[in-house]
C-alpha cells in the first residue's frame, strides 16, 4: 500500500463497511480488487490472500510488507481479529488516517501563500540591486538568483530529512519527545493524537478479551510517543503485580489528569470499553483540531517571518542606494 495517510482512510473505510455488512475478510479483500485500486494495494491485498491460504493469520498476512503496514496498524488488526471485532478496528485506522490526511492537506494549504512571499523576497534581495546600478551582467543576476533558490531549497531538504530523522527517534526517547512536544502548537497536536493511538489501540484490545498487561503494552507501543512508552513500562508494572490501573495512571503525568480519573472510575464500575471508545473519538477530535490550529498558526509565523526578511532586504536595498547617490553627488 502507498504510504499516504489518504489512500490508507480510503483503504480501511472500505474494508470496514465490506466486514460491517457481514463479509469474511477473503470476500472483502476479493470486492476490494476489483474496484480498480492503485498497484500498491493490489499488491497488499494479493499478500494477505496468498498468507491466508498459507494458514497465517490475518495480521502476519497483512504484515508481510513491514514497510507499507505501519506498527499501528499491525496492533489494531491484530487486537480486532482476537477479538473478532475487525470492522470496528479498520474503522479506527480509516477515521485515523482521515484526520490525518484532512491536517496534511491544510498544512500544504497554508504553506503556499508564504513560500510564494518567500521567493519574492529571494528575488528582492538579488536583482534589484543589480538592476539599479550594479556592474553585473544579465547572466550574472540570474545566475545569483538561481544559486539564491538553490541554496534555499537544499536547506529544506536537509531541515526536512533532519526532521524525519528527529521525528524517528522520538517514539523511542521521553526526554526528545517531550522536547518536541514543548513546540507551540505542533506539541500539542502530537501528544492529542498520541494519546488518540493509545486509545484506539486501548479499546480495540478491551473488546478483544486481551490481558490486561499485553492491552497496556500495545497500546503504549502503539501511541508513537517516547513518553507514553515510559509510563506504559510502568504501567506494565503494576499490571503484573494484579493491581488496578486506575491509581496508576493518576501517578504518571504522561496522561490528562481528566482521562485518569475516568479510566479510574470506568474500572471501577467496569464501563472501561465503553469509556476508552469514547476517549478514543474525543482525543481524534481534540487532535483534528489542534492540527488544524497548527495548520493555520505555523504558515502564518513563517509568513511573518519572511515578511521581516523582505523588509529588512528592501530597506538595505534603499539604503545602500540613497548611500550611492549620496556618494555621487560629494
């Protein structure tokens, strides 16, 4: 399967709705390629069909390309197929990858407007000056502007990929992911949809019947957040020694304090299937929203910024001309 968070809603809606009106998974998968999907899916659907009849299971099956199957997905499959419950868990991937698609496409959106403000500052700040009394050649202006753009893109590859390499290493370290998280509103919106994937993951091994201390393990694994994975340990801990959870989760300040006190009265009163769904929709939400926020917030300081730099590039560029002319007429 193609890596976009669209094709992957797109992918899992459908598959939801065929194992929803009753279909086996077999069935599903045999509606599904004669849809005219992309190669990628085919090509997934095709592995889970030779898997299955292999004797694997639904989720080693789905598994045998680890690159186009996130670890989210693999825990909320396999959570839905102990527990025959796997309509509901492709659900949760497909409003899952809805939302992230939906904040991805305002992002991209909102980046437009400043990158094309950015490269009208590029060009600000090279040919004019050389328009308006510089020695340089035609060819030489252009070719400062293109170096200029040159430089300007590889810097945002290399930001890019050391971003991704940062991002990476977060699920595996609290203390760099709680740094990230400090970020306005980028933060924010990572730590509403980690606690979304904890959730999921969460309620989907409820409704499986799955131990408790696997339940907790998964889900913390599953969230992509190097603080959730430490108090998850911990978690893991308390779950061993047969103890509640509930106190458990108020002590670790990896969690909202309101979400800890329900998990701790929905164990209580034994509604904690029913809680954890409605935790698992409420978190998508909160993440769908602060990533819009950050969809609009993160374009308009870089906008600020490059209008800073545009002003800053206009004023030399008078500066130095009026400095010029100055010169000419002593």
């Amino acid at each position: 399967m193609t890596p976009g968070a669209a094709s992957k809603h797109q992918f899992y809606a459908e598959m939801a709705k065929l194992l929803g009106a009753g279909f086996d998974i077999r069935k599903a998968a045999g509606v599904m390629e004669s849809t005219g999907l992309p190669a990628a899916q085919v090509l997934l659907l095709k592995d889970l069909t030779e898997g299955l009849e292999a004797g694997e299971s639904i989720t080693d099956a789905f598994a045998r390309d680890a690159g186009a199957v996130s670890g989210l997905e693999r825990s909320m499959i396999a959570a839905g197929e102990r527990g025959g419950k796997l309509a509901p868990a492709f659900q949760h991937l497909a409003d899952y990858f809805g939302m992230v698609a939906s904040a991805r496409r305002e992002m991209v959106k909102g980046m437009i407007y400043p990158m094309v403000v950015l490269h009208l500052g590029i060009f600000i700040g090279t040919v004019p000056l050389s328009i308006m009394g510089d020695e340089r050649t035609a060819g030489e202006v252009a070719g400062g502007f293109a170096i200029s753009l040159v430089v300007l893109y590889v810097g945002a590859v290399v930001l890019f990929f050391l971003g991704k390499i940062v991002l990476k290493k977060a699920p595996d370290s609290a203390k760099l992911d709680a740094a990230i998280n400090r970020i306005p509103w980028i933060g924010k919106a990572r730590k509403h949809m980690a606690m979304s994937r904890f959730c999921k993951v969460y309620h989907a091994c409820l409704l499986a019947g799955i131990s408790m201390v696997e339940t907790v393990r998964v889900s913390a694994d599953s969230s992509q957040s190097g603080v959730l994975r430490r108090a998850g340990e911990r978690l893991v801990t308390v779950a061993k020694e047969g103890n509640p959870l509930g106190p458990g989760f108020i002590a670790e300040g990896a969690f909202p304090s309101d979400f800890s006190r329900s998990y701790t009265t929905g164990e209580e009163a034994g509604t904690l299937d029913t809680d954890m769904g409605n935790w698992s929709r409420l978190f998508q939400e909160k993440a769908e929203g602060a990533m819009k926020l950050a969809a609009v917030m993160v374009p308009k300081v870089l906008y600020f910024c490059i209008m800073a730099y545009v002003a800053w590039k206009i004023i030399g560029f008078f500066t130095g001309y009026y400095s010029g002319l100055e010169a000419i007429m002593e």
